[in-house]
C-alpha cells in the first residue's frame, strides 16, 4: 500500500463488502452476489491503471464506482 490508488481503492472496497454484509442479512434480498462484481472490477483495474501511471484513466475508473453504487446498487433506498 504504497499510492493514493491502493488506499482509495482500499477504501471504496471496504464499503462495498459493508454493503454486501449489510444486505445479505436482510430478510428480503435485494441485491444479487453479481451486482457487486462491476465496481469491485473497477476497484482493482483503477488500482493497477493508477499505479502503472496513467492516472486520469484511473480516476475515472474510480469515479465510475459511487455512481455505480448510487445507482444500482441504491444504498440509501427506504
């Protein structure tokens, strides 16, 4: 964990699998174990873009994930 890219990406995984546990205790499942593998695929090719020096890619990459989360994934729906 040498770059921004490692803790940001870090980061933004550990949200994700809080998520994931959150809501697979539920009674209702709302999401599917696949819904998670799109922003967990951005978080490790950000990383690996970022730290092989192109960092616009990667920021757009990680940008891409809490929109992915806000809108598929919809953390905050009552």
């Amino acid at each position: 964990m040498t770059t921004i890219f490692d803790w940001v990406t870090v980061a933004i995984f550990a949200g994700l699998i809080v998520l994931f546990l959150q809501r697979s205790t539920a009674e209702v499942q709302v999401d599917k174990v696949t819904d998670y593998l799109p922003p967990a695929l951005c978080c490790a090719a950000g990383n690996v873009v970022g730290n092989n020096g192109h960092p616009i890619l990667a920021g757009l990459l990680i940008a891409s994930i809490p929109l992915y989360v806000w809108f598929v994934l919809k953390p905050f729906r009552r």
